[in-house]
C-alpha cells in the first residue's frame, strides 16, 4: 500500500460513514450491530460502558439514530422499564454495503 491508495481508502470510508451522519454516529452503529449479530442485544447501560463516546453525545446521537430509523429500540421481555437496541435491516445492508467495498478495493 502506498499513501494515494490510503487516501483512496479514507475517501471510500468516508463515504460510507457519512450515510450515517458523524463519526460517532458510526461507532454507535457498529457497537450496537455487533451486539445483535451475537444474539445478544445492548442496552443504554451497556451501550454507554462498551462504546468510546461521551454518555451525554451517546444519548443525543442514539436518540437521532432512532429517528431516523436506523436503530430500532424496543423493551426487552424480561423487564418492561429497559429498552434494547438493534440495527434495522436496511442499516445491516448498508454496512455489508460497506464491507463489500472494503473487499474489493485495490490495495496496491
């Protein structure tokens, strides 16, 4: 690799994060994505210890995520006062978007 193909790379991520909104929008996203392909949904408590970003931008960013119908949250089963959170499948499909991407670009 070389630096012009690594630029080429940052503009491709760039790219795709953006969809999103900012950068820690994206980490949300992961975290939460993650989580849910492990079969283990997080919670607001556990999203906030796992996830490098401030619990107050946590909230706020979380909260527009839901809006915008990227993150679904919905009460867990056992206790109606927690919510979990999830990623709809068109969020899932943008991020294997993306990792699609990242397979086939040229790293020379």
């Amino acid at each position: 690799m070389n630096i012009p193909s690594l630029r080429r790379f940052n503009q491709l991520a760039v790219k795709h994060i953006e969809r999103f909104g900012t950068r820690d929008d994206f980490k949300i996203l992961l975290e939460i994505a993650t989580h849910q392909e492990t079969g283990d949904p997080l919670t607001l408590k556990r999203l906030v210890l796992c996830c490098s970003v401030p619990e107050s931008t946590l909230k706020r960013r979380l909260s527009k995520l839901v809006r915008e119908g990227f993150v679904i949250k919905k009460m867990t089963d056992e206790d109606h006062r927690v919510h979990c959170y999830t990623v709809a499948e068109r969020t899932m499909k943008l991020l294997r978007g993306f990792i699609v991407e990242i397979r086939a670009f040229d790293w020379r």
